[in-house]
C-alpha cells in the first residue's frame, strides 16, 4: 500500500496517518513512536499567568478537546485563594504551574490530533486535580520551570 493510499485512507476516515496504517494493519513508517517516547521525558513543567491560563482554555475548548475549565469560576476562587496568601499580583504577574501529563489524540470519543493533557497546578488552592487539554504548539511555547528554577540559584 502507498504512503497515498494510507493519506487518502486516514482522510476519509478522519483520523491520523498512524491510526490510518493501524487499521489497515500496514507496518507503521518514520520515527513517531520512538519520537513520542523521547519528547514524553524530555517535557517539563511549564507556567502561565493566569491571564494566558483563560486564552489557552479558550484554545482547549474552540477545538473541542475533553479537558478544560469552567474558567471563570476558576479565576474567581485562584484569585480570592492567591489574595489571601498574600500571592495575588495582578492577572498578568500571576502564574499556575502546568505539568505535563500524557499525550493524548482524542476528543468527544473521536481521533483527532495529537495534543497534551496537563495537570492545572495551584498546590491545592483551588481544586484538588484539575486537567487541561493543550496544543502541543501551544504547551511548548509556554515558560519552562526548570529554567526559572536554574536562574533562581544561580542568583
């Protein structure tokens, strides 16, 4: 079978080519798998404010993936929590950490691409385990915590 066929295949049926060479018992090509097992230990936690927090929410449920956040109510209890830690800096200078969970392909019981589910991180200010569906592009484009972790010792 032709990298065509199994492209036309995975389009018809409106799922990836992976899937697509899986259905068609046609042996998988490339490196994907050995690449998702790579990026899987090379992904770290990232942070966002809160105000990037609700623009990425809006991203997770305009393509319609399973986990995202009913943000308002959200921003109003992290908000309240945060002020009476004496955290609060304002939506833009205030930040949640996300923790890279699984990569994840579908949606609403659908195949669909791959993104990541992610751990919302508030040490248990508000809620207890709160999950958010990402674009890869989106998630990696984010602020490393590691690399904020290495500039903090070093000064």
């Amino acid at each position: 079978m032709t990298k065509k066929e199994i492209k036309k295949y995975a389009k018809e049926h409106k799922c990836s080519i992976r899937e697509a060479q899986r259905k068609l018992g046609v042996e998988a090509t490339g490196n994907f798998a050995n690449l998702e097992n790579h990026m899987t230990k090379k992904l770290s936690e990232k942070f966002c404010s809160l105000k990037q927090l609700g623009e990425l929410n809006q991203i997770s449920m305009d393509k319609g993936y399973n986990r995202n956040l009913y943000f308002e109510n959200f921003a109003k209890d992290f908000e309240e929590k945060m002020k009476e830690e004496d955290l609060w800096h304002g939506e833009d200078n205030t930040y949640v950490m996300l923790i890279p969970l699984m990569f994840h392909n579908h949606k609403q019981m659908e195949p669909c691409e791959t993104h990541i589910r992610t751990q919302v991180f508030t040490d248990g200010l508000v809620g207890s385990f709160l999950t958010l569906d990402l674009p890869i592009r989106e998630f990696m484009a984010l602020g490393d915590c590691k690399a904020v972790k290495d500039y903090l010792e070093v000064a």
